[in-house]
C-alpha cells in the first residue's frame, strides 16, 4: 500500500465533506477513495471516519490523526520542492573536476565570467591528475582526449580541436623559422613523454588532406609527461611544441607565441565534459556546461583568426 497516497486519500475525503467530491478533485474513482481509505483504517487499527447516507464526519481518532496527516504531506510537499529546486533553480554549489591542465587553461579563466552570470553558484574546483577520474563524485569532470577516446562515461563533446606546432618570437627570430617538417631535425623540439608513441618522433598531418602524415625524427632538448611545463618553457623561448589550440590560443592572441608548420597538426583532440547521469541534471550544471561549451569555442575560433608566422 502506499501510504502516502492513502493519507492524501483520507485528506482529501475530511477536506472535501465525501468520497465523491474526494474522487473527483483527485481524479479517482468513488470506489478506488473508498478502498484506499479502508486500507488505511485497516492498517492503522481504528475507524477514522464516521459514515452516514447524507455525510461524512471524522472519529476523535480521525481528528487527531488527520492534525498529524496534515503536517506530514507538508513536509514531504515541501522536500520535493527543495529538492527539484536543484534542478530547476541555478544556485548551489557546482563541484568540478579537471587534471592541472585544463584547470588553469580552461577552468580558472571561466571562473569571473561565469560567476557574474550566475552569482548564487559557488565553484568547487578540485584539481587531480589521476588517470581514472571519479566523475560520479563530481557534477561535472574534464577529460581532453584524441580520436581514440572511447571511454564509458556518460561525456558531452565540447570542442574539438587540433594539435600545433608553435614557440615564441624570440626563439624563432634566434633560431630561423621552419619551412618543411624535416626543418624541425634542425631545430630545438620540446616533447611530451606518450607511452604510446615513438620516443624522438613526431607525426604530423596536413588537415586539407588527412591522409597525409609524416613522422619527423627530432632530438629533443626537453622530454616531459606535463603539458603545462612544456607550454613555459616554450613560453620562455626554450624552443618548439606541440600544443593544443585551447592551451596556445590566450598565447597566440597575445603575441607570446606564433604558430609554425601551418597547416600541419600534431592531432586531433577533443575537450570532453562527463557528468554522472544525464537525468535530473540540476540547472546550475547545465548553465555551466552551456556556458563552457559557447566560452571554448568562441575562444578557439578566435585564436584561429591568428595568421600563423612566416
């Protein structure tokens, strides 16, 4: 039995003086508002309402059970309000998940922006490079990934983006610019450590025809697993990186690097956001995810407008 339905039953039955007009204001049939508050008076032990031809009265027991019936469904009217207040209202407290990277590149310039959009949310940002992410205990965690990705998450593809070459003014007015892939033998290469691929190599691809890949043997004056250190040392003219637009572009817009190689990439990655479940998603997180989505791409399409050097 459900008993909550059978106190909103008998509610109704005292509020509306019978079992007819109980039936009709609930959308029951008169004799489903009988069962259910016989049910009820069955489970309880005692009869709460006195029946007539012409009417319908509560028992001393109705009475003093229907003062307590009352309090009760409204409380649980008042939780479900609460609750679904989450998802329908943008305040609360948002909890995010990114590795270093994309934290300081992605997250941190979004925080003010955000914030002035939507001041009742509060940004809980944990920073973690673990390679398994617990994305259920987080509203939302940021993954960046190549065209291999294939995880089981529930993920929003936010942007895709390449992988390109660049290094700072100074390096390249110190050092020459290349021309073709095979210059980059010649030149200082700043590498990420990848398991999987070959050490002191790196492929490229012609974005106009994808089927074109070279892999250029390099030797390397800086190997690396973290891709936010290369991105300073290539900042402070130490030489050539691969980078992801979204990472480079705040750089290239301000001059303190130039892309080199154009139109070659290193790669194709794609910033995903995952979330626990795609139902009952509370308001300020689809706020946010909106919000991510619009501030990364217009930033990536800006960046793109930067001509590479040459």
């Amino acid at each position: 039995m459900d008993r909550l339905l059978t106190m909103r039953v008998f509610q109704a039955v005292a509020d509306e003086g019978g079992f007819a007009a109980a039936a009709r204001a609930l959308d029951l049939s008169p004799a489903a508002v009988t069962r259910l508050v016989a049910d009820l008076e069955e489970h309880i032990g005692t009869r709460l309402l006195q029946r007539t031809t012409r009417r319908v009265s509560l028992t001393e027991a109705g009475e003093a059970y229907l003062l307590r019936v009352r309090s009760i469904l409204a409380d649980v009217d008042e939780a479900f309000a609460a609750a679904q207040a989450h998802t329908s209202d943008i305040a609360g407290v948002l909890r995010l998940l990114a590795p270093p990277a994309l934290a300081v590149h992605i997250l941190a310039p979004l925080v003010a922006e955000f914030r002035r959009l939507h001041p009742r949310v509060v940004l809980d940002i944990h920073v973690d490079s673990a390679v398994g992410p617990a994305i259920g205990d987080y509203d939302v965690t940021l993954l960046g990934a190549d065209e291999r990705y294939n995880a089981n998450v529930i993920a929003r593809p936010i942007v895709s983006l390449d992988g390109i070459l660049c290094a700072s003014p100074e390096y390249l007015r110190a050092h020459g610019i290349p021309k073709v892939p095979d210059d980059l033998a010649q030149h200082q290469c700043l590498l990420r450590r990848n398991a999987e691929a070959r050490p002191r190599l790196l492929r490229l691809t012609d974005p106009v025809d994808a089927a074109r890949t070279v892999d250029v043997a390099v030797q390397p004056v800086c190997v690396a697993n973290h891709i936010d250190t290369l991105l300073r040392a290539t900042l402070d003219g130490a030489g050539i990186s691969a980078q992801p637009l979204d990472l480079a572009a705040p750089h290239l817009r301000s001059g303190r690097l130039v892309r080199v190689l154009a139109p070659w990439t290193t790669g194709r990655y794609t910033l995903y956001a995952a979330f626990p479940s795609r139902k009952f998603m509370p308001a300020r997180t689809r706020a946010f995810l909106d919000f991510l989505g619009r501030s990364t791409r217009w930033s990536i399409e800006e960046a793109m407008q930067v001509p590479p050097v040459t």
